[in-house]
C-alpha cells in the first residue's frame, strides 16, 4: 500500500508542477499581450488626435476657402463673357 500511495504522490505532484509551469508560461504571454495592446492603443489615440487636428484646421480654413472659391466663380464668370 505505502508503494501506491508513493507512486501516486509523485504523480500528483509532478501533474501539479507541469500545471504551474504551464501557468507562469501563460501568465507572462498574457502580460506580454497586454503591454502589446496598450501600445496598440497609445498609437490609436494619437492618430485619433491627429485627426482631429486636421478636422479642427479643415474646419478653420473653409470659411475663407469658400470666400475665394466664391471670388473665383465670379472672376471665371466675368472672364467668360469677356
């Protein structure tokens, strides 16, 4: 009896050892994804910010590129019946 219950000992605790191995294993990939996420989302936040950006110039500048598209419809109209 004392041979089965040492034979089964040494099997549960080397199951036991391949499961923490395993999980440490996976632990560190999960952390290593993690860190590749974030980095993911730091390069996502600033091309949002670079949009908005280019949003914010492009809505600056329509009023006065509308005021010369504007002058420049007249000027070509003028220039037509010319």
């Amino acid at each position: 009896m004392e041979t089965a219950h040492t034979i089964l000992v040494i099997i549960v605790s080397t199951v036991l050892t391949i499961f923490l191995a395993a999980l440490i294993v996976l632990i560190l990939l999960a952390i290593k994804l993690i860190k590749q996420f974030k980095k993911i989302a730091e390069h996502a936040e600033r091309a949002v910010e670079s949009v908005e950006s280019a949003g914010d110039l492009l809505r600056n500048t329509s009023g006065p590129l509308a005021v010369l598209k504007f002058g420049r419809n007249i000027f070509k109209h003028y220039n037509k019946k010319g």
